[in-house]
C-alpha cells in the first residue's frame, strides 16, 4: 500500500508560495509592507533562527502574493 503523504501546514504552504512566486523576498517585503529580515528568518533552513511569523505579518505576505485560506475539501465517503 502507498503510504499517505502528510499535508504541508499553513507555515510551509506559505513558504512553497513564497519559494514558487518568482519575486525575490525584497521584493515580497515590499509588497507586503513589512521587514525584509523577518521574511528572511521566516524562510531560513537554520533550525536554531526562529522561523515564525505574526499572523499579521503572515496575512500581509499572502495578500502580497494573492493567496486566500480556504477550507480544504472533504473526502467523498
């Protein structure tokens, strides 16, 4: 049997996003209004920088590149 792949949380969709968006991470900054270097430790691989985003600043950053949460779809039973 195939083994299910867990889905990405919030966090890594929005990183994937920003990764697959063609604009550089000044230039989402800009968009979004917000610190380069938040979105710069946001998106860093080192383990020990804190990675995290205010849902405010995570909001502003989906704006910019034109995401919306939506529900996910529920499987058919």
């Amino acid at each position: 049997m195939a083994k299910k792949s867990k889905p990405l949380l919030i966090d890594a969709q929005l990183r994937e996003a920003i990764r697959n968006s063609g604009l550089t991470l000044i230039q989402i900054s800009e968009q979004a209004g917000i610190a380069g270097g938040a979105l710069s430790r946001f998106m860093t691989d080192d383990p020990a920088a804190f990675r995290d985003l205010r849902m405010a600043t995570a909001a502003r950053v989906a704006d910019a590149l034109g995401l919306e949460l939506v529900p996910k779809r529920k499987p058919k039973t």
